[in-house]
C-alpha cells in the first residue's frame, strides 16, 4: 500500500511479519519493557491498518506512535542519566535519528507524498527490535543499580 492512490505492482499486498515481544528483548525494567511491548503493539497496529487499506487509520496510529516514542525516549533517557550510563550521548543521538525519520514520514503522509508503508512498517519493526538488542541491551547493567 503506498499513501498516494495506487499501489505498486512490485509491492506485497500482505507482506508484514507481526511483532512478538520475546523474553531476549527484556532489559529488566519494568517501565521500559512495558513500554517496549506498547512499540511493538503500536507497529502492529500500523500494520493492521495498512493491511486494511484504511489510510487515514494509517496516519492515526503513526501519529500515536510518533507521540509514544517521544515520550518513551523520554522516560528511557531519564533512566539512563539516573544511572549514570556512559554512552547516554551516543544514545540520545540514535533516539533523534529515529525521531527525525518519523516526523519527516508524519510529514510526507499529511502532506499526501508517495510514501511505501510496507518499506514503512519493515524499518520500524526492523528499527525496534535492532535498536533494543544492540543498543538498549548495551544500558542494561547499569540501570540494574536504580531498577
Ligand atoms: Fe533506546
């Protein structure tokens, strides 16, 4: 499904793998896991949505997404600097990356552009589960201390 009218020959109609939280994806805070299983419900969400073909569903649950994220990196970097985690820089600067990617797509989407929301959906759950194994796996340990 593309946001503009028509859809790519070249595109899967039903081509979206769901999220399942798995035990390797715990970082051993309550707050942060459970707001990692909301992420994966929420990209779930934007993959039912697409799959139903219901565009402006589609931009909704982006936009909850979107807010989400904010408020997840947020409450994620708080814990961070709470524990004195060292790479928190480096961290912060994959947060805005991500951010910065979401907005520009909230951005195309009302702005009615040719966006592929099954390119969409794969870099999100792609993003997701990448970024909790290597990066928030790597703020583990040294939030332990104040968990
Ligand atoms: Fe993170």
């Amino acid at each position: 499904m593309q946001a503009k009218a028509g859809r790519s020959s070249r595109e899967p109609r039903i081509p979206v793998a769901y999220m399942d939280w798995k035990a390797e994806y715990s970082v051993e805070n309550a707050l942060i896991d459970k707001q990692h299983k909301a992420l994966f419900d929420l990209v779930n969400e934007v993959a039912e949505k697409v799959k139903s073909g219901n565009l402006p569903e589609v931009k909704s649950v982006i936009n909850r997404l979107a807010t989400y994220t904010v408020e997840h990196f947020k409450d994620e970097e708080a814990i961070m600097i709470k524990a004195g985690y060292a790479n928190l820089e480096d961290h912060e600067m994959i947060h805005a990356e991500l951010l910065e990617k979401v907005q520009e797509l909230q951005h195309k989407l009302a702005n009615n552009q040719a966006v592929s929301l099954v390119a969409v959906i794969r870099f999100l759950s792609d993003w997701l589960k990448e970024h909790i194994l290597k990066d928030d796996m790597a703020y583990k340990a040294a939030i332990k201390k104040i968990s």
